[in-house]
C-alpha cells in the first residue's frame, strides 16, 4: 500500500468525501500517533489507495408490494448492505483494490421458495465529487421455503492510475519538510495553502459501494 508520512485523508460516507489534514513527518519505523523524534509534529501517513465506503442512504433497500404502497404492512423485502471490506495493491502503475461486502434480506412471507435480484452499484470518485467509473452488479438472494432470511456475497474491483493518486514531489517537499520552533513560518500549516488543498483532493480518491437505488427508493430512505 502507497504511503509517505504526511496527512491522513478521511472520508465521510454521507457527503461522499472530507479533508482530514494533519502536518506529519517521517521518523524511521514510528508507527501512526506517534511523536516524531525531532519534535516537529505527528506521524501520520498518506495512503494512494482510495478510501472504501457505503454512500449514506445507499446502504439499504425496501421492496414494497404493491410497489406504490408504502403502509408498512406492504414491506415485502429489506435488504442491507454490510461487512464491507477491501485490499489494495500496486501492480506497475497501477493501484488495484478489490472489495467484497455481504447482502443480508428478511422477507415478510416466508412461504416458498423464492429468488430476489438485487442491483449494487460501485463507483470511484476523485476529489470528492468527479465520478470516474460506476458499474452496477446484481446480488441473487435465495429464500428457502419456510425460511424469512436470506443473504449473499458480493465483490468489485477498481483500477487506479497510481500517477494519478499521488501527490507531485514539490507537494510532498512543503507537507513534510522539518519546521523548527522560531522559524518565520514555524506556525503556518502548509495545507492551508489552497494549491496544496488542491492538489490533496485532486489525488485522492474513494471507491463506493452501494445499492443502485430508485428515485422512490433513496427518496424512501432519505425520509422514512
């Protein structure tokens, strides 16, 4: 995984993307939190891998029966996306990452057999907002008869252009170069200065995974 000692990106599920930014520096083997040994700030550690995560209200999907009903008696299926989980390597120039995630539904009958299909949809985001790629994948639940409960796995990749997600050298050269205490600029955050933010948020990237909702749907979910 691609890191150097300099800020910590986080992102926040419901607003697709923050800044987090620390000032850090390299010290050998010192682990995140840590004080650098020279005293001239806190490690941290800057990852090229996109941040993983489940958009707020895209984790969750209702199928009413009738469709336009929405009186609770006419939930057929609830179904949540959970246990996301991702790996991220760099193969050449490119950094790949596969997630996996679990879907688990409860229906309202449990008579029968029955499949439901389900659409996921994952996406990569840069710089908070810019859609880069999405694709949509269907989940196949199987209810047993008899059964109220059912769940399935799922999995996507993405492919980033590690070039891409990574900040230029003169960038890096202002985050992490050493500032002593009496220095004319000792105090001044050199992420504060709006062509650093820039280029932060311009190398950083988010892969999002989520069911590929309705209009009716997420409007369900933003409300209920």
């Amino acid at each position: 995984m691609e890191g150097f000692g300099a800020i910590v990106r986080i992102a926040a599920a419901s607003r697709f993307a923050a800044l987090g930014i620390v000032l850090a520096l390299v010290a050998g083997c010192a682990k995140r939190g840590d004080i650098d040994a020279s005293g001239q700030g806190i490690i941290q550690f800057r990852t090229s891998c996109p941040v993983v995560g489940v958009p707020a209200h895209t984790g969750d999907m209702t199928i009413f029966d009738p469709p336009a009903n929405r009186d609770a008696a006419a939930v057929d299926v609830v179904a949540n996306l959970t246990d996301v989980r991702s790996t991220c390597v760099t193969q050449g120039d490119q950094i790949q990452t596969q997630v996996t995630y679990t879907v688990n539904a409860l229906r309202r009958d449990g008579t029968g057999a029955r499949e439901v299909i389900l659409p996921v949809f994952t996406t990569v985001v840069r710089g908070g907002t810019n859609v880069v790629a999405k694709r949509i994948a269907s989940v196949r639940l199987s209810f047993a008869d008899g059964s109220l409960r059912a769940h399935a796995t799922g999995s996507a990749s993405s492919s980033i252009d590690r070039a891409q997600a990574t900040l230029p050298d003169d960038i890096q050269r202002r985050i992490t170069r050493p500032r002593k205490s009496g220095d004319a600029d000792a105090a001044l955050d050199p992420l504060a200065q709006p062509e650093v933010r820039a280029a932060i948020q311009r190398t950083s990237f988010e892969l999002l995974v989520g069911f590929n909702l309705t209009s009716d749907q997420l409007r369900y979910n933003i409300t209920r």
